[in-house]
C-alpha cells in the first residue's frame, strides 16, 4: 500500500516540477502607431503584412460599428512605414464579404483571402484586381457546395 500512495505522489508532483515559467517576450510599444482618417473606423483585423518598403497592410472585417455584411464586410488598408494612412484598396469590392488573410508577395503584389466569398484576389502594387481565383456563391448555387 505504501508503494501505491508514493507512485500517486510521484505521478501527481510531477507537472509541478515540469512547469517552467515562459519566456519574457522584450518588446516597444508605440500606442495609436497607425494614423486613421475621422471617418475610418478599424474593425476585427485578420491579417497583417509589411511589403519591402515598409508599408503596412491590414485586412480588416469591416468599417462599421454593427453588423457588416457584402462589401462593408471587409476592407484593405495600405499604411506607410510612419503609419500614416495612405489608401484604402478594392473599396466596396464585389469579392469581399469576411476577410481573412494579407500576404504580399517579392513582386510586392498584394494577395488577400476572402473566407466568406471563398476567393483569392491578387492586386498589383498599384492597388489594381490582377488575378481573382474562386468564385462567389450565389442564391441559384444552393446546395452546391
């Protein structure tokens, strides 16, 4: 019986002994980094990128302080390296409905996901649709998934 309560107490101290504490993560904080216009509000963001000159891309779900849906679901802003806004890209895009993901590529091509319309958008530097693989559900397509 002996053997017994002293291998419970080995099993149950063991993850006492195992725990370490986690590594203190040394960071700066710059508080209110990115600067927005008065009428620009910065929703669930989903996605964040840096293209080679520093300019900060943020994929966001939405500009509204309710519910979004369509167009108003999802938004890309393009911020420089200072964070200054510099524009908002595909505006009120056919293809946006709930954001997901920014990547930007060594071309500095800009490539978002969009989860709720199930396609891949590729936009050139400039900010101009290059490539849109996917294709969005519409009503006649019930039950084809």
């Amino acid at each position: 019986m002996k053997h017994f309560f002293l291998a419970c107490a080995l099993v149950f101290a063991t993850p006492a002994f195992a725990q370490q504490q986690p590594p203190e993560i040394r960071f700066h904080s710059a508080p209110d980094f990115l600067q927005f216009p008065p009428d620009l509000y910065l929703g669930e963001v989903t996605g964040v990128a840096v293209n080679a000159q520093g300019h900060i891309f943020v994929f966001s779900r939405g500009n509204t302080t309710g519910p979004a849906y369509a167009a108003a679901a999802a938004q890309l802003l393009e911020f420089g390296p200072d964070g200054k806004f510099l524009r908002e890209i595909g505006h009120n895009l056919y293809a946006w409905s709930f954001a997901h993901t920014v990547k930007v590529d060594q071309q500095g091509n800009i490539w978002v996901t969009d989860k709720g319309s199930d396609m891949v958008i590729r936009f050139n530097p400039a900010g101009r649709v290059g490539l849109v693989f996917g294709r969005k559900q519409e009503a006649s397509d019930e039950g084809t998934e």
